[in-house]
C-alpha cells in the first residue's frame, strides 16, 4: 500500500496498481483504491493481468481529481481498461474535474493501456494527463478517445472545455507527444471546422518492440485505406521510430470502436482472451 495511503486526505481519489511476473505468470501483487477511484481486478494471475478503474457514481463531478499509478514489471503483461464510458458530469460552477496516469513499465514488460471513451456531459469541464514510461524492450498499445456528449438526448458536443495529453517515455527519451485542446470559450465547438459531424475521436498508439510487428500491419493496410467523400469513419495512420499511432474520427461511437478492438486483436494472443469478443 502507497504510503498515502495512510493519509484519507493525502489518497483521495488514488488508485495503484503492481504487476509482477511470479513464478512464470502475470500476477497483482499490489492494489489499492480510495473514494472516488474504485480498481477491479476480474483476472488476477494469468498470461495477462486485466484490471478495470471505475468510480463511485460512473462518473467524475464538479472538482473530484483522480490519479492512477500503474507499475508493471520486467516481463509481465496487463490490460487496464474500464468498466464503461468515463462519464464527466454537468457542472454549472464550472469546476474542472481531472484524472492523472502515470505507469511505469519495465524490461520486456507490456501493457494494453484501452479505458472505455471519456463521455463530457453538457456544461462539464475536464483535464486529463497520462504519461507512460517504457524501459528498453517494454511495449505499450494506448488507446485515448472521447464522444461529442449525451447525443441520443440532443447534448452533442455542449461540453465546456476538454484538455488532454499524453506523454510516453522509452528509456527516459520522450518518443510520443499529444495534446489536444477544445474549449468553447473559443466558439462552437460543433462547428464544421472543429468536429464538423463527428461524435467521437480516437487515438491508437503501438509503441516499443512488442509492437512493432502489429505496428508494421497497421501502417501497411491504413496506407491502402480509401478515403471517400462523406465516409462515416475516417482513419489517419503514421509512423513513428518505434511503432505507429492511429487516429480515428466516426459519425458513430460503436463503429469507433469496433475499429479500435479489431486492431488491438492480436493482444489475445499475451492475455489468454479477447477483452473485447462480447462488446459492442
């Protein structure tokens, strides 16, 4: 247990999570979760830990901030994912909620980084930062997405404000950089030349040595993707010096998806199933 843990102040909101390779497995050997944050382990020990983050209320409210610090190991393997939409809810005050990951990897470790998308309902505010470190050989598949709001019930892209970056080290070098900034204090963020009629958008990053077979797939066939007018998905892939990173824009968030987990199949192969053969 973290030593913050002690201190209900100091832990509120934190979650963490070890993984360790013992005795030739995958196995949580450390997990703690404090209020918000709630830490789901359904697969403790096997060729791939699977965890899932959620929270009290399925949601974030006005001023709640969340961290999560993930460690896993030389040689283990981990999914962590959610157990649904990270849902950020209205908030007329305007306070921004706010979630930090920070993992570590090490040697040969990997790790299948793929929450459910953020969901920002309308008048939310929300900030998110996640920052991976990769030692020499680790691998990391990073999935990052987000949907225009509420949109079965007319909130569509009503949100306030959404900040986002992702930051991904390998050997202490920074190899990934993303940022992304939609405020409405700018303007509509309907508007054509910001999400036009899209409702969601999605980054898939494959980075490090584990990867770079599924990466290399990944470059070859987007690289023969059609482009027609009108498309209800859009897909954009380049590659980087140690993997690939594919973004996604779709009228329809389960069509989003669907392309997400169908690229991120080969991870079944490491975790002993398809954490994604009975969705959408």
């Amino acid at each position: 247990m973290p030593a913050a843990a002690q201190n209900p102040i100091a832990s509120a909101g934190l979650a963490t999570l070890e993984v360790s390779l013992v005795a030739g497995r995958s196995a949580v050997t450390s997990a703690y979760a404090a209020n918000p944050m709630k830490l789901l382990t359904p697969i403790a020990r096997g060729p791939g830990v699977w965890a899932c983050t959620s929270s009290f209320g399925g949601g974030l409210v006005a001023g709640d901030r969340t961290r999560l610090e993930l460690s896993v190991g030389p040689n283990a393997c981990c999914f962590l994912g959610t157990q649904a939409s990270t849902k950020i809810y209205r908030n007329a005050g305007l306070r921004a909620s706010g979630h930090h990951t920070l993992a570590t990897l090490g040697e040969q470790a990997r790790l299948i980084f793929a929450p459910e998308p953020v969901q920002p309902f309308t008048q939310s505010s929300y900030e998110q930062r996640q920052e991976f470190r990769l030692a020499a050989g680790a691998g990391l598949a990073l999935v990052d997405w987000f949907s225009a709001g509420r949109v079965a019930r007319g909130e569509r892209w009503a949100f306030q404000r959404f900040h986002g970056r992702n930051e991904v080290f390998l050997s202490g070098e920074r190899i990934f950089l993303d940022a992304l900034a939609l405020d409405a204090a700018t303007g509509s963020l309907g508007a054509p030349h910001v999400t036009g009629r899209f409702n969601c958008f999605a980054l898939l990053l494959l980075a490090g040595e584990p990867m770079r077979p599924a990466a290399a797939d990944l470059l070859a066939e987007y690289a023969a993707w059609p482009v027609a007018r009108g498309a209800k998905l859009l897909a954009s892939a380049s590659p980087l010096a140690h993997g690939a990173v594919l973004r996604l824009a779709g009228e329809d968030l389960e069509a989003v998806g669907r392309e997400l987990h169908r690229q991120l199949g080969f991870t079944a192969a490491w975790l002993g199933d398809n954490p994604w053969a009975r969705k959408f």
